[in-house]
C-alpha cells in the first residue's frame, strides 16, 4: 500500500488504484484524476484511468483484468467470425453491452466491462444456451466493436425481422412491404439511430441510397463519404424507412415520382439540430438525403473558420463598406454560406437593417429578416431582389447568383446604396471575374460595384493524437516548388488512431484566396482579360493563391500534401 502521505484529501483509495500505483502504471495525480471523475459521473475507476490516458496505457486495463483474474481485449480491433456473431443475437449485444470475442474450448468468450458480475453471465449463458466465460474490455470498445459488426440499429431491425417473418416484396422497380407500416414504433427508433450516430461522428450529411439487391446510408464526415454498417435484411424496411423520414419533414409520402424538399427540427440534448431533406426518385425506390444543420456553428467566426490577419483586413474594409458586392465562391460544400453568415454576424447591429433571399435557409438568424425560395410558384432570386428594395434594406444576401438577371439586379442594388452579399459556383477568384463577364454584364458596372472576391475551399486536419512524420513523393514536391514555396524538414500524416476513427483526420478549416477588387483590378476587368492575366496581377501584388494557404498549413504539419492537390485539384502555376 501506499504511505498515507500520498493518500488525496479523502483519505479513500481503492484496492485497484493502490496496486495500479503500485506497478508504475499511474501517478499519484492520475489517479487522483482519476477518483475525482469517477466521483462526478460514477463509472469504473480502471475504464477512467485508460480514458484519461487518452488509451494510451493499456497496461492499466491489463492489471485490472488480471486482478478479477480474466484476460483484456480489444473487440473493436477483432475480425470476429460471422458464426460468433450469429451466435449472438444483436439485441443481447445492445442489451448487455457485450460481444462474442472468440472461442475458449466449449465456451462463448464475451467482452464485458464488468465481467465480475456472475449475474450477467448466468443469463447470457440462459438466454443462448451455452457455456460462457467473460472476458475484461471498455464500453467504448465495445460499443464500437457492435456497430461495426451488427450495423446501426441491428437490434432494432432483428426484433422485427422475428415478429413479422417472412417480410413479403412486390416484384419490379416498384418495391413495397406488404408489411409496411406494421412496425411504425420500431422504424422510429431505427431513424433515431441513424441520426443520432451521424449526430455523434459529426457528419454533415446522412445519404439513403436504394439499389437492386441492397440499401446503403452513408455518412459525409469531413467532407468524405463513409458507408455504415448495417443489417443485411435493411433492404426489406427501405420503403418504411424513406416514409417515416418523409412525415418527419412534412413530405407527401404518396409522392413517389417528383422530387421533394423540406426541412426538420430536433433537439439533442442542449443542442438544436436543423436537418434539410431532399427526396431524388429513381427506378429502384426513392433516394434520400439529410443535411445536418447545427446552429451553434453559427457562433463561428471568420478567424476560427480559418481566415488569417491579412485576410480579415481586406474582407473587413470591405463589408465596412455603405455599398459594393462581396462575393464568396468555391464549389458544392466549400463552406461558402458559413463564410457568408460569419461575415454578417460581424456587421450585424441594430442601426442595420439585414435581409437575405436564400434556397433554402439553412439557419435561423437573430435580427435578420430571411426569405426562401419558392421557384414552383415564381417566387426566384430575381423577382424576390426586386420586393427588398422597397423595405429599405442597409445589407443583403443573396442566397446564390445564378443567372445574368439576378447578377444584374444586385449589380444595380449595389450601386443604389446597399451592401450586398453573395455566392457563386467557380475554381477560383479570378475564374469568378471572367464568369461574371461570360453574363455579358457591362464591364464597368461589375469594376465599380465588385469589391471583394473570396474563393475557398474545405481542407482536412491531421489528428493531433497520431500525427506522424512520412516521406512524400518526389513529383508532390517537384509541382509546389515550381512556386516557389519553402519545403519543410518533415511533412505529417495521422496514422490512424481511435480518436480519429483510424482516419487520420479530425476536423477541417478553410483556405482561401482573396481579391481586393482596387483600380488595378478594375482596369483588367474593363478590357475582360482572361482569368490567367487576373491571377498574374494578384501575384505581382503579393496575393497568396489557395494552393499556397495549404501549403501554409503542411508547413505547420496541419495536413497533408495529398489533402491540399485533392482539394485545389491542380496546382496554378
């Protein structure tokens, strides 16, 4: 034991923190640390300990394991044989937090993280009629181990695989369950799953994908697609599944031939969750996709969106402007309308009157007026800038330029006196000067009104927690010398690691390219030179290209150089 000297203030030790003290395994103030959280929000004081650690010390579990005289495992790095998993049933997993592991003669080895609990083993071994041993591993793993080899909402889908075999299907690209609607309850549950799991790996979108002999969902997280897994009978609730999302967003569920919009509000926990629903139909069923929407990203500024100081100076003067366009341009998913709501929160105040014209609003603004939409009634970005004008805006929003007659519009509001907002769908900025030309819009309007172009693009981070020094190709460094930039000692990778769900990535932020739109730039634009004459000129006026901002963020070891070509696509020389 340990001398009562180094006991914390309590005076209360338990038998497993003494002995993981004991073997070097902790420190005193870990395990203080330790006892400190276990108290708060209760638990296992060895599953604290390995948490707090970042599960970086498996030993601790190790000694916990031998101390109630069992083995530890990983479930969650396991390739467990199908015939375990069949052995037990998916809602047992969910139930009692445990997984099949492997084979000990006879006996049934489970994952647990009480495998003391001879309760618990007596009604496993009830309940599948075999001989068990329990084996030591975290919740956490466990619980990562099951989604991985039962699928999302596996226990939600076996219950009524069991209460409705067989599940009947119509012949054709027509598919429906005779069946279909009987299990209402359980499909509620299962969309919650879904959701709440997307909720959890911070994705931003959840895709429902019918096809001939499956239905996947996957999940966009960091701006990749990821598929999940699930059940194999899915297939079979397809219908059910699409129909219960469908009365979430207040969709006509009858509709099965024309697309569909709308929109649904949750709560989770203290957070508000907005999700955009889009329904595609197609000859195997309807294809379905959810935007998840948080607003408390709302709150971001520029700067922790990504911008650095020089570029907060010019986008500053410019939306300090009383008229002229800002533009922010990149393509599908670029994080352009966070830049845009970042930038009118900075200038929103009560002597301003802001109103935007989206499609569709994707968050709720306080002290601004927003409208949506509505192109099957007529209601278009056009005809909807003409209704603003008479309510005396001081800033407007435009959703997106889409055509000659919308820029024109906001052409003309910005020389009347107003400060306007909007996006467009190019490479870069230069692209986005040339693009405006091709609208066969007058020169001169879009040189004194355009006063600020913003192109950006997402890029992915390197996991802090398994971030790691690599070699990097020859050609990769060939083509980002040719602009000359410095070449690091050490480019970084992650590796893969929990944390980061062996990815090597967590998080993303913005690289950007910003124009301010002075006389120089002005005159190029009223002789409509071609893009490579404008990216020529913001080179001569020291203006760092997006691929160069990236190449900021391998320099720091952020990320990588792959990440920074896939995202710029080609490096502009």
């Amino acid at each position: 034991m340990i001398s009562e000297s180094t006991r914390i203030s309590d005076g209360m030790i338990r038998q497993t923190g003494d002995l993981l003290v004991q073997k070097d395994c902790i420190s005193i103030d870990e395990l203080n640390r330790g006892l400190h959280e276990q108290k708060q929000s209760g638990g296992h004081l060895g599953e604290i300990l390995y948490r707090l650690s970042r599960n970086e010390k498996p030993e601790i579990m190790a000694v916990v394991a031998d101390k109630l005289g069992c083995r530890w495992v990983r479930p969650d790095q396991i390739e467990i044989e199908p015939e375990l998993i069949a052995r037990f049933p998916a809602r047992l997993a969910n139930h009692y937090h445990a997984i099949p592991v492997g084979m000990d003669g006879p006996r049934l080895v489970i994952a647990h993280s009480e495998p003391q609990k001879l309760e618990i083993k007596d009604e496993i071994e009830l309940l599948i009629n075999c001989p068990v041993c329990m084996a030591l591993a975290t919740r956490q793993h466990i619980d990562e181990a099951i989604r991985r080899h039962y699928g999302v909402g596996a226990e939600t889908l076996e219950e009524m695989q069991s209460e409705n075999d067989p599940v009947l299907e119509l012949e054709g690209s027509d598919l429906h369950s005779l069946d279909e609607g009987a299990d209402e309850a359980s499909i509620i549950r299962f969309v919650n799953q879904i959701i709440l799991e997307a909720h959890r790996l911070t994705a931003t979108d959840i895709h429902f994908e019918p096809g001939d002999e499956s239905f996947r969902i996957r999940y966009r997280i960091d701006g990749m697609l990821e598929p999940i897994h699930l059940p194999i009978h899915v297939r079979q609730y397809q219908n059910a599944i699409i129909s219960r999302i469908k009365v979430m967003a207040r969709l006509n569920i009858s509709e099965q031939r024309l697309p569909q919009d709308g929109r649904i509000q949750v709560r989770l926990h203290d957070e508000s969750l907005d999700l955009r629903v889009s329904v595609l139909p197609t000859p195997k069923g309807e294809a379905l996709n959810l935007r998840l929407l948080r607003r408390a990203s709302l709150h971001l500024g520029l700067h922790q969106l990504g911008f650095e100081d020089h570029h907060l100076k010019t986008i500053s003067a410019a939306a300090n402007r009383p008229n002229g366009i800002i533009i922010v341009t990149g393509p599908t998913g670029s994080g352009k309308t966070t830049t845009l709501y970042a930038l009118l929160d900075q200038i929103n105040s009560l002597n301003k009157k802001i109103i935007t014209i989206e499609d569709p609003i994707e968050y709720q603004l306080a002290g601004v007026l927003q409208m949506q939409v509505h192109e099957e009634i007529g209601f278009t970005f056009a005809r909807a800038l003409r209704s603003i004008l008479r309510h005396d805006p001081d800033v407007v929003l435009v959703g997106e330029i889409r055509d000659a007659e919308t820029a024109e519009i906001a052409i003309r509001m910005a020389m009347t006196g107003h400060l306007v907002f909007s996006t467009l769908h190019t490479n870069d900025a230069a692209s986005t000067i040339v693009r405006l030309l091709d609208m066969n819009l007058e020169p001169y309007l879009l040189a004194s009104t355009i006063h600020c172009v913003i192109a950006q693009r997402l890029v992915r981070l390197n996991c802090p927690h398994c971030r790691v020094p690599y070699p990097v190709d020859a050609a990769i460094i060939e083509a980002f010398s040719t602009l000359g930039l410095e070449m690091p000692k050490h480019f970084y990778r992650g590796q893969g690691c929990e944390t980061c769900r062996r990815s090597g990535f967590i998080g993303r932020t913005s690289i950007q390219e910003v124009y301010p739109l002075d006389e120089d730039f002005g005159a190029l634009i009223l002789e409509q030179a071609p893009a490579s004459k404008f990216r020529a000129l913001a080179r001569r006026k020291n203006i760092r290209m997006m691929a160069e901002e990236g190449w900021q963020l391998v320099l720091a070891g952020r990320t990588t150089t792959e990440e920074i070509l896939r995202v710029t696509q080609a490096v502009e020389t």
